[in-house]
C-alpha cells in the first residue's frame, strides 16, 4: 500500500531567490545604490539648477533603504527559525 507522507529524512527545498547568498547579495548591491543615491544628494545640494530634481536621489536612498532592511529582517528571521545553526549564511 503507498503511503501519501513525504518522506521526513530530506531536506527542503529552497529556491534559489531565497537563498542567503541571494539576500546577501542584495543587502551589498542595495548598499552600493543607496551610496549612489547620497552622492546625487550632495550634487543636487550643491548645484542649485538641480534642486527641482532632487526627488530622485532621496527616492532612491529611500526605496534602497526599506529593501536592506526588509532583506536584514528575513535573514534574520531565518536565522532564528533554522533547526540547524551550521552552515547558515553559505548554504
């Protein structure tokens, strides 16, 4: 008779846009726009003919910022509900 239970022994599967590798990368790659967004602060503070265009830095300083602190949140979360601690941010 088969029966319909997964087997307990394996392991989950996670796909790969989930994985830490992938959360770190974006946590470094949302960094480096947010740096980017801070420099065109700086150049939009200082050249008064792009004062009326200064939205766009600080939008992306803002959107790069949630981002980082979304991503940090669910490795976090991960982290503290992961059965085994080993391995964690490279597996």
């Amino acid at each position: 008779m088969y029966s319909k239970k997964d087997p307990v022994f394996r392991k989950a599967v996670i796909p790969w846009h989930r994985s830490n590798k992938i959360y770190i990368f974006i946590i470094v790659f949302m960094l480096l726009v947010l740096l980017f967004g801070v420099a065109g602060i700086s150049v939009a503070r200082e050249n008064g003919t792009y004062n009326g265009y200064i939205w766009v830095p600080i939008s992306l300083v803002a959107l790069s910022a949630m981002i980082i602190i979304t991503t940090t949140y669910r490795l976090i979360k991960r982290y503290f509900t992961r059965p085994s601690k080993d391995s964690f941010l490279f597996d």
